[in-house]
C-alpha cells in the first residue's frame, strides 16, 4: 500500500484516505497515515489525518480531539503554512 500512495500527491492521498472513513466507515486509512507519520513525520501528513479524523470519522467518540491534535502538530512542525 505504501509504494502505492508514494505514487500519489498529498490531494489525491487524501482525497483517497478520507473517502475510506465516508464510504466504508473504515478506520485503517487513519491507521495507515499515522504509520506514515511514524516513518516520516511532516506537517503534511498531519494535515491529512486531521483531515480523516474531523471529516470521515468525525462521527467516532474522540473524532474531533483527535483531529484538533494533528492540526496543533502539523503547526508545531511547520508554522509558516
């Protein structure tokens, strides 16, 4: 899965990753962003979870906190963007 997203830019993986959470009500897109982050952590990808948590999975107990966690962090890593 990972060679595959690398293929993707950061709109097209999160477009991807989110549509996981509406459609299927599925968690592992958030899953495998954070094990993205874990390799390589960057604002970017932060972004992306935010984006998973507060928009597909935001109906999930701690959806919106969670969300409200990345967001601060991809700040933390890049405070210009």
């Amino acid at each position: 899965a990972k060679t595959l997203m690398e293929k993707l830019s950061d709109k097209e993986l999160s477009e991807v990753l989110i549509g996981l959470g509406f459609e299927n009500d599925n968690i592992l897109g958030y899953v495998f962003i954070n094990s993205l982050i874990a390799m390589n952590e960057t604002a970017e990808l932060h972004s992306i979870a935010c984006g998973i948590l507060s928009s597909g999975l935001c109906h999930l107990n701690g959806g919106y906190q969670g969300a409200l966690f990345h967001a601060r962090r991809a700040l933390e890593l890049d405070p210009n963007n």
